[in-house]
C-alpha cells in the first residue's frame, strides 16, 4: 500500500474492507484503494480501504485540489462537486 502524499501519522487508524482496525505491517505487499486523509501536518491520518460497492459510487476525487473543493455526503455516500 503507498501513500503518495506522505508517512502515516503515529496515531494513523487504518480500517479494512469490513471497516476493522488493521495494522499496518499485516498490509505490506499489498495493494488496495484507498480514501484517506491528511492531519495539520501533512501525515496520513485515516484511511480507509475500499470495497467494490463504495469504488462504484463515483465520481472520486483524485486530486488534492478536487478533494479540498468538492464536499462528501455522508448520508448519500457520495462525493459532490461544487
């Protein structure tokens, strides 16, 4: 798993496909779809892997610039653009 935009926090929480807690070495090797989000300074925070189901609901930002203007709709689900 990469994380394109930096190392992950101390306190980095990672949830897996069926939304549990998974450890970052148990990961290693592996790829996998992932949102995640950035701390005040620039660390990988939270991250969550995608199902198949949530990969399907588009559009996904996939730019910083897209995912900091565009708002999340947690009810829907969805990604929105402004």
């Amino acid at each position: 798993m990469d994380f394109p935009q930096g190392r992950l926090a101390p306190a980095a929480r990672i949830r897996g496909l069926n939304n549990l807690i998974v450890m970052s070495g148990a990961l290693m090797g592996q790829k996998a779809v992932v949102h995640y989000v950035i701390d005040p300074l620039g660390l990988v925070q939270d991250v969550w892997i995608l199902t198949d189901a949530e990969l399907a609901k588009q559009p996904w930002p996939t730019t910083r610039k897209e995912a900091q203007s565009w708002s999340f709709d947690p009810v829907a689900q969805v990604w929105k653009k402004p």
